[in-house]
C-alpha cells in the first residue's frame, strides 16, 4: 500500500470513497453533508487531502484529510496540535489496514511537526474507526464532544505526543 498526497485525478474518486464510507451512518436521505463529503477538491485546497493505494495501482483504497494550523477545517484542536477529518476506507478496501495505515500517516506526520497532541472527533456509532484509533493510542476526550447540528453529536479523541 501506498500512501501520498491527492492529485487532481484522484479527487473525484476520493469524494465518492468518502461518501461510501459514511452512507451507513447517514439516514438515507441526501443532504448538504453528502456533498460536504463529496467534496475532495475543496479539502485538496484548505487542508491536506492524502490517500491511500495500492502498490500497483492508483485505486483509492483511503483518505484522510489532515487539518494543520491554519486550515478551515479544523474544529476542536487547540493551538499547535494537529487534527484530522474524513478518514474514510472504501468499503471493499476495509479489514486490511488502511484505516490503521492513515491513522498512523496523521501521528507520524504530526509528531514530526512536534505537535503536543492530536485530536479529532468521530460518530459515536462509529464503532470500527474507534477500534483503530484506541490502538493508535487516542483516548476518549468528553470535554472535547461538541454538536455541529441539534441533530449531529459528535464524540472526540485526543492522542497526546509529548
């Protein structure tokens, strides 16, 4: 597996790999949230959007959207920690360790930043990205929990580096 920085051709792929990620967490009806998803090429440009593919191929396996200092995109980091949205794993793709491999492009890159800490947040019915941020080491930051909408809760994990 490979992991890199998006180009061009790759983000309309990567905008309906994130979408088929989060459909099963979605209440079936299309909403301005789906697009929001959709929507690589503006992560591309107000954050870092990286992928994951196979050793042979340009296939989007993954996708995380690393947020640093400075991005539109970032919503619960204090200053000088790093954050990340939209980890996404294509759902063929999921059971070989993108996931895990993207969490672990996020650390590396933001321990090398010398970044304290890392936070994030994530659906709590999200059961199988928590799995995988736990054994990166990210633990449970209640005070963190916010709600982007009265019907949208989201919980946060924090990982610290220092």
């Amino acid at each position: 597996m490979q992991l890199r920085r998006a180009l061009p051709q790759d983000l309309a792929a990567v905008g309906e790999v994130t979408v088929a990620a989060y459909a099963e967490f979605g209440d079936g009806n299309p909403d301005a949230y789906v697009e929001h998803l959709r929507g690589a090429d503006r992560r591309d440009r107000e954050a870092e959007l990286w992928v994951a593919t196979p050793d042979d191929s340009d296939d989007i396996l993954g996708t995380v959207t690393i947020c640093p200092e400075g991005s539109a995109w970032r919503e619960i980091a204090k200053p000088g920690e790093g954050e990340f949205r939209m980890l996404a794993v294509a759902p063929a793709a999921r059971g070989r360790g993108v996931g895990a491999a993207l969490v672990g492009l996020v650390v590396d890159r933001f321990r090398s930043d010398g970044a304290p800490a890392i936070a994030m947040s994530t659906l709590p019915e999200m059961r199988s990205a928590h799995r995988i941020y736990e054994a990166a080491g990210f633990v449970r930051a209640p005070e963190l929990d916010w709600s982007p909408t009265e019907t949208v809760h989201l919980i946060a994990y924090r990982l610290e580096l220092a």
